[in-house]
C-alpha cells in the first residue's frame, strides 16, 4: 500500500501538472468561447438572445414547456405552439430559415423535437424544418407514442443495416420490438440544454484529454527519468515484481483522478453557464432513440463511466508502450500515434466503434445495446467486457517486459 | 560562438534528426499525392472506372491551354471531349458561375462569362454576414477581380496540387521544425547539462543568444529544405506546366478578387509560412524557457496546437478576425486569404488579411523575443548555486 502511495506520488509532477492544467486551460477557453459567441436564444416576443445569458434565459423561458407528455400535454404544446410568435419567426421560408441549425435555440426545442422524431424517424436533425408540429397522430396520446416507437424501430433497424457488426435475424428483431414497445411512456420533458452542452462537449474533449494520459504516464516505466526506473528503484527491497505493480495500480489511479477533475470542471463549467437542470427528464427526450427506460441524468452518468473504462484502457496501453519501449519520449510518440490512428481511421459510425476505447465516452454506451446470441446486452456492460480484455492483454505485456527489464545493458 | 553554435547544432540537429526529418517529407508527400490522384477518378457513362492517374496521364499529354471563353463560345469544339480534364475543369467553372451545364448555356451567357464572375463577386461582398465592407473597399476588391480576364484552361495539376497541399503540409512542417527546439532551453533529466552549461567558457549570454539564433537560423534552413522536397517530389510527380495560368481556373479559387497566377500564389503561400514559422518557433522558445522541462514543455505546446487546431475547426469570424488569424495555424490555412476577404482598418485604411497578419506576425514575433531577451537578462543576472 505504502508503495502504491509513494508512486501515485510521483506520477503527479511538473510533466502530468503542466500537461493536466494546459488540458483544462484549453477545455475552459474552448467551452466559453464557443458557447459565449455561438449560440442565442429566441424568447417569446421574437427577440434573439446571445451570449452566455442566452442559456439562463432559455432555462426560465422553458419552464412553460416542462411536464409529462400525456394527452393534454400534447394538445396544450399544439396549441401554444401555434398561436407563438417562435412559429411564425421559424417559418421555414422565412429569412430565419437557419437559425436553429446554427446555434439557435428556442423553448420548443424541447418538447417539437423529440415529436418530429416520431415523424422522421432516422432522417431526423435539427433545424427549423423539423420543430413543427402539424402531425395527424398528435390527435391522442397513444397514436404518438405508436408512431414514436415505430420511428425507433424503423432507425434501429436501418441503423444494423449500415453499420451493424451482423444483420438481425428475425428472432432478434422480434426481441427488439419487444423492448422497443416496454419504453416507459408517456415522456418527461425538461429543460436539460447544460447537460446537452456538457455531454457534446465531453465527447469532442475526450480524445484529448487522453493526451494528457500520455504525457503523464509515458515514463512511468522509462529507463532513467524522474518518475520512471532506475538502478535503486530494481534494487529496492520489495523487488522489481512489486513495485512494477505498484506502478500500474499507481498509473490507473491517476488516470482515474485526472479523469474526475476533467469531469468535475466540465459540470462545473456547463453547470455555471446553463446549468445541469433536466436530470428526470426522460433519457428519449434527449437520445431519441434510446431503448432503455433511464433519465437523461442516468444516461449521462452511464456515459461518464463509459468513458472512465476507456480512460483506464488508455492508461493501460501507454504504461504497456512505456515499459515495452523503456522510454519516456518513444513512449509518447508511440501512444500518440495510436491514439491519433485511433481517432483519425478507425470508424467511429455504426457498431464497430464498440471495439475503440476511445469511442467508450460516447452515447452509445448510454441508449444503445448489442445483440449476443439472442440476448439484448447493454452497450455499456461490453465496453466493460472489452475493456478488461485489453488491460489484461497490456498487463501481461506489462509483466513481461518487467521479467526482461535491464537498465543500461542489452534486453 | 561559431564553436557554440557547432557544439549546439550537433545537440539538436544531428544527421539521424535531418534523415528522418527527410523521410517523413517523402512519406508524406507521396502520401498526399497518391489520394490527390484519386480524387481524378471517375466513372465513365459505360460505367467504367477511370483511374486518376490515367486521367492526369491523358491530360498533361494534351499540352493545350485555351482560354476559357473561346471553349464557351465553341471556338475550340474539339478540346472539349466529355471525359477529359479539361471538360470536368470549365463544367466546374460553369456550375460555380452559372449554375448550369455547357450545353445549356447561351451564347450570350457565354460572351458575358467574366461581367457574370464579376457581379457574383460584387454581390457576394454587399451580402456578406461577417465583414461590412464600405463603397471604397467593395470597389477596390472588386477593380482587382476584374484583372482576372483570361483565365486558361490546361493541364496545370503541379502548381495546384502544390498550394492545396500546402494547407495540410505546412502547418505539420512547422509543427515539426518547432517541436525540434524544445531540448535547446528544455532541461532533459537525462543529460544533466546544466553543470556544464554554467561552467562555459564564455558564460552563459553567449550560449543563450547561440541557442537563439539556431532556433531561427535552423528553422530557416529546415523550412527552405523541407519545402524544396515537398515541391520537388510533387512537381515530379505531377509536372510543372501551368504554372503561370491565374488560380481562378480552379473551381475553389473562382471567386478569389486576387488577379495572381499558381506560381505567385506558392511564393504568397511560402512567405506567410515563413513567417508562421518564426511565430511558432517563438511561442516554443518562449514556453521552454518559462517552463524548463523538455516533457512538460511538450506536453504546454502539444496543447497549444490543439487549441489552435480546435480553434480552427470552430470557424467563428471574431476569434478568427482578432486571434486564430495570427497564430500559426490558422495563419497557413492559406485559402481563407484568396476567399474570405477578411480586411482590418488600422487609420482609415483597409489592410488585406494577408498584409496584415504579416505584420502582426512580426510584431508577435519581436515581443516574444523581447520576452525572451529580459527573462534571460533576469536569470543572467540571477545568483545561480548548482543544485540549489
């Protein structure tokens, strides 16, 4: 214990600190930059806000829209929607026609998109042309939530199609179906645009925050750096066997602390600006074509450990081209080349990216499930599977490499 | 000091350093060239695919240059046949300024080809979301695009090859060249220099302008040597022809007021690279000398270029306008200069981007230096203990 605490220690010095607040420097500069000059608000009196009080405005205004998703819900938002002045501002053939699709946000985003889902199904997107509401089967509740759970349907089907690692036979079509059908309704609708901020954010900062994992524990097993092995360290008292897995439970503690602080900012930050209100909100309302009956909190939750498992992962490999290479600076040339083919080449459509731990951060881990035979298994539950096979395939690397481990001579 | 600069240049550049640095030039470049000839493929209306390099094969064998009213004005009927080159470049030209194919265009459309190119232009500036440009400057952009009165069409893929790569290649090249300075004040625990660094014969002010002076004077050399491969191997590969045609003859830069032909872009393109080298070289000097650690000075730098990368990407007009647009990233995404017509009013006067980030560029650079100079000074003058 005593040796973990020590090397844990070590791993936080000037490279891992400088590296870690030039991350969060950058994160912060890119989360206020963007959010402070892109995005506006349209209120009810056809005004547009921009700035960051744009999403403060926007959290007051949506209250009006806030609820359950039932029958009256439904013909109230018809209704109000229609007689609004955000309509008439949003007409399609107006000279707004783009503002939605370019950072410009209204109350009706809410509850309009998750209806227009139920139209377009796997075509949807945002944008002015779809936030209407002038559906036949928003006439009763029930007529809604079929034709919302058809859309799904049909995107999930399309989805296997393109992008799915084996076509669906028809038993698992029919066990979909069957899940598809048990999504609790009718939906809760809340204001969540901090936690939608947040989590787009996440996944854009991801890939780079691994960056910061590279620098820091690319020389924990370096011939003669700072924090790395040297003569005393394989002559210590406990051994080599010890303190190499002192090191490794070290290096993952790390990475799991240096993933807490990125995650910690990034709520802190978005909560300040839009903040994290719409955790019950329902998970469909945001994911429209999540299968599982969680919030839109749980699923955030769900994709935080998403990436936290791909994050451990990374750590793992760079500590494996660490010890592999002996070398601080191979190791990081080494591990950011992968990290780089793992982003710029590997496909990040369809399932394949299952297999990419840097895709475990995404939301797919949150909404999504992967066939096994004939059973339906969360996304999240293989990225865990996935993810304790490749650490064992870098740890027994990692043990070998140590087996083989010389300072100044020939392995 | 020459047997400093010796002794300092060998630490940071040594042959394997230039070997390697050759070497990934090549992979590169070659690299870029092989996807640049497939985006030449095509499937004929047999349903045959075409290769790219048969098509550019086809092409430079051609050798003809015609303008490219006479095509319109079928004067030269039988340089256009529908699957050559030449006929995909003037129905790019078509599309962008009529939105419509060759054959549907009139005799009249064709007469007025460049009056057209010309009112799009105008239109574009008097519509434009970002910059509000005033009468004056709309008539003095739109005076320079009507220089542009003969645009040739004919094989000219080396020149334009070489200045749309130059986008992807130059920003890695300075990134490259930059991040070879770090060792020059970064501190590397393994080499433990410092002892006799402040044991020098001739102290350590002449040491210090020594490192400077390799870190600008290197640069150069690398940056001269690593474009000389790029543009060899590319105008190897792709030949040399055309290079004086004016760069509206490709579809992206139609609309470009700039009257310069693909040569002059190249050199336009090659100085303000020049001069983003020394801002990324003075940035990376500046951050070792404050940070020390050649690893965390990595891992400062390593950020700083995805900030710029990420800033890029953003594409917003204001952190572009009064940021991204000096910094060294941005400042060799070399289309923005032809197209965006980006203008700063310093007294009175509109500066084009490109004049402007030069200058800004420079300015950058002396104030970096300056720094550099006076936390040198500081640390000169500073009582240095080894070890304490």
């Amino acid at each position: 214990m005593g040796l973990i605490k020590f090397e844990y220690r070590k791993l936080w010095n000037k490279v891992s600190i400088s590296a870690l607040i030039a991350f969060l420097v950058f994160s912060t500069l890119h989360t206020f930059i963007y959010l402070n000059l892109q995005w506006r608000t349209l209120d009810g009196n056809g005004e547009v806000w921009e700035g960051l009080k744009a999403f403060r405005l926007l959290k007051e205004i949506s209250k009006d829209v806030e609820g359950v998703m039932d029958q009256q819900y439904l013909e109230g938002l018809v209704e109000d929607y229609d007689s609004s002045s955000e309509k008439r501002y949003l007409d399609i053939n107006g000279e707004h026609r783009g503002f939605l699709g370019t950072g410009g946000m209204t109350k009706y985003m809410f509850p309009n998109y998750c209806v227009n889902y139920a139209y377009y199904g796997p075509y949807m997107t945002n944008g002015n042309d779809k936030i209407g509401l002038g559906y036949e089967f928003l006439s009763s509740e029930r007529s809604f939530y079929d034709q919302y759970k058809e859309s799904m349907k049909e995107d999930k089907l399309m989805a296997n199609e393109y992008g799915g690692l084996f076509p669906y036979s028809a038993h698992q079509i029919s066990i979909l179906e069957d899940k598809i059908e048990k999504v609790r309704t009718p939906f809760t609708v809340e204001y969540y645009q901090g936690i939608a901020n947040m989590l787009s954010w996440y996944e854009i900062q991801f890939p780079y925050f691994l960056v910061v994992l590279v620098f820091s524990l690319a020389g924990i097993y370096a011939k003669g750096s700072e924090y790395g092995v040297d003569e005393l360290t394989l002559s210590s008292k406990n051994g080599r066997k010890k303190d190499f897995k002192a090191k490794c439970i070290s290096g993952n503690l790390f990475a799991v602390t240096a993933y807490l602080i990125f995650v910690a900012v990034l709520m802190l930050e978005h909560g300040g600006i839009a903040s994290l209100h719409g955790w019950n909100a329902s998970a469909q309302v945001f994911w429209y074509d999540c299968i599982y009956n969680i919030t839109v909190g749980g699923g955030a939750i769900l994709q935080f450990l998403g990436g936290l498992i791909g994050c451990i992962v990374i750590a793992n490999l760079v500590m494996m081209l660490s010890a592999v290479t002996g070398s601080g600076k191979a190791g990081i040339i080494a591990a950011l080349a992968i990290l780089y083919a793992l982003c710029r080449f590997y496909p990040s459509y369809g399932m394949k990216k299952i297999f990419n731990p840097v895709c475990f951060g995404n939301n797919f881990v949150a909404k999504d499930g992967m066939f096994i035979g004939e059973i339906l298994v969360p996304c999240i539950c293989i990225t865990f599977v996935l993810a304790l096979l490749y650490i064992t395939v870098f740890e027994v690397s990692i043990r070998s490499s140590a087996k083989r481990y010389h300072i100044g001579g020939r392995r | 000091m020459r047997s400093i600069i010796s002794a300092e240049w060998k630490r940071v550049l040594p042959l394997q350093i230039w070997i390697l640095f050759s070497m990934v030039i090549l992979i590169f470049t070659v690299y870029d060239d092989k996807k640049e000839k497939s985006t030449y493929t095509y499937v004929d209306a047999d349903g045959n695919l075409i290769d790219g390099r048969d098509v550019l094969k086809d092409a430079r064998q051609k050798k003809e240059m015609i303008p490219v009213e006479s095509i319109l004005l079928g004067e030269k009927k039988d340089f256009l046949t529908e699957e050559s080159l030449n006929y995909l470049k003037v129905q790019n030209l078509v599309e962008a300024n009529y939105s419509k194919q060759i054959g549907e265009l009139t005799a009249k459309e064709a007469k007025n080809f460049y009056e057209r190119r010309i009112s799009h232009i105008r239109r574009n500036l008097v519509e434009s979301s970002t910059v509000s440009y005033n009468k004056k400057e709309i008539d003095l952009l739109v005076e320079k695009a009507s220089q542009v009165n003969a645009i040739m069409i004919g094989y000219a893929e080396g020149w334009s090859s070489i200045n749309r790569g130059m986008e992807k290649f130059v920003p890695l090249l300075l990134l490259g060249i930059s991040m070879m300075f770090i060792p020059l004040f970064g501190e590397d625990a393994k080499v433990k220099m410092n002892e006799f660094i402040f044991a020098a014969k001739w102290g350590r002010r002449q040491l210090d302008f020594a490192r400077i002076f390799i870190a600008f004077g290197a640069g150069t050399l690398l940056y001269l040597y690593g474009m000389a491969e790029y543009v060899f191997i590319k105008l190897l590969d792709f030949g040399s022809e055309g290079g004086n045609f004016f760069i509206q003859g490709e579809e992206r830069m139609f609309f470009s007021v700039y009257p310069i032909s693909y040569i002059q872009q190249f050199f336009w393109n090659f100085t303000i690279g020049y001069f983003a080298l020394f801002v990324a070289i003075s940035f990376t000097l500046i951050v070792c000398i404050l940070i020390k650690k050649t690893m965390a000075c990595s891992a400062v730098l390593c950020f700083f270029w995805i900030f710029l990368l990420v800033g890029d990407q953003m594409n917003i007009y204001i952190t572009n306008h009064y940021f991204f647009n000096f910094m060294p990233y941005r400042m060799t995404k070399f289309h923005h200069y032809y197209l965006e017509n980006d203008l700063y009013r310093v007294g009175g006067e509109s500066i084009n981007s490109m004049v402007f980030t030069t200058c800004v560029a420079a300015i950058i650079v002396f104030s970096v230096l300056g720094m550099i100079a006076l936390t040198l000074w500081e640390r000169q003058n500073r009582k240095f203990v080894i070890g304490g």
